[in-house]
C-alpha cells in the first residue's frame, strides 16, 4: 500500500486526484498506475485502469488471475467491474468512498453473487494516510 501511495502522490503533483494503485502477482510488482483523467483528458484514466492496462499489455493477457491489486481508494463502479473482468484475485484498498465506492459503501460490485468471478476484498489499510492524502488535496483545490 505504501507504493500505491506514492503513486498518489504523482497525481497529486500532476493537479489529479490523488488515487494510486500497484498490481501484484507473486510478489512481483506487474504494474503502477495513478490517476490521469485530467492529464489525458479520459474518463477512464482512473488509477486502476492505468495499472490493468498496463499489466495485460506486458503479460500479453487480458486475464490477470493470481494478482492482488493494492489501491489507495476504495475503487468505483467501473473500476470495480474491471476488476471482475480482468480476473484479479484479491483487491486491497486504503480509505473507503462513501460517495462512490463500489467495494463496501455503495455497492458490491466485486463480490456478487451472480458474476463468474469475485475478488478477495482487504480494506482499511493504511486507511488514515490514503484519507488524509485525499483530504489535502480537496481542501486545496478548494482554496485555490
């Protein structure tokens, strides 16, 4: 989590929201990734897109079975649903989204009962400094 923290931090200096994100397979990072909605002006340029692009691009699979993915932010619908399609095995997350999160606070979408597929869930890790991160950046984007 420490590393899909300092992966948020690279959207944060970049003016993103501070999501970040790291894809694990045997303990071998596979892939990074950090929001980019406003840098590449994408809808889903969202952290754990980034880091699923990028790992099926190097393993040559869309299937990413036996992976964890580490993301700071309890993931969105669509993020949640990549999950399921990409086959990730086990999803660990930092500060729950009750405005958004589609693991645990809105939604289930990674764990329903009738999906071929469903994800191992961890959350709350590091769970006060991926909040805090996400909090600074709110509160000074609000003074600016």
């Amino acid at each position: 989590m420490k590393e899909a923290l300092s992966e948020a931090r690279k959207a944060y200096a970049l003016g993103e929201v501070p999501i970040g994100s790291v894809l694990v397979k045997d303990g071998t990072v596979l892939s990074r990734g950090f929001n980019l909605r406003e840098t590449q002006h994408d809808p889903t340029a969202h952290a754990e897109i980034v880091a699923l692009r990028k790992a099926a691009e190097k393993i040559g699979s869309w299937r990413l079975s036996g992976t964890t993915l580490y993301v700071t932010v309890e993931p969105c619908v669509m993020c949640a649903g990549a999950l399921v399609q990409a086959r990730v095995q086990t999803l660990v997350y930092g500060a729950y989204d009750p405005k958004g999160g589609a693991v645990d606070s809105l939604l289930d979408v990674v764990r329903f009962p009738f999906f071929n597929h469903r994800l191992e869930v961890v959350s709350g890790v590091l769970e006060e400094e991926c909040r805090e991160l996400m909090q600074r950046f709110f509160s000074d984007l609000r003074k600016s």
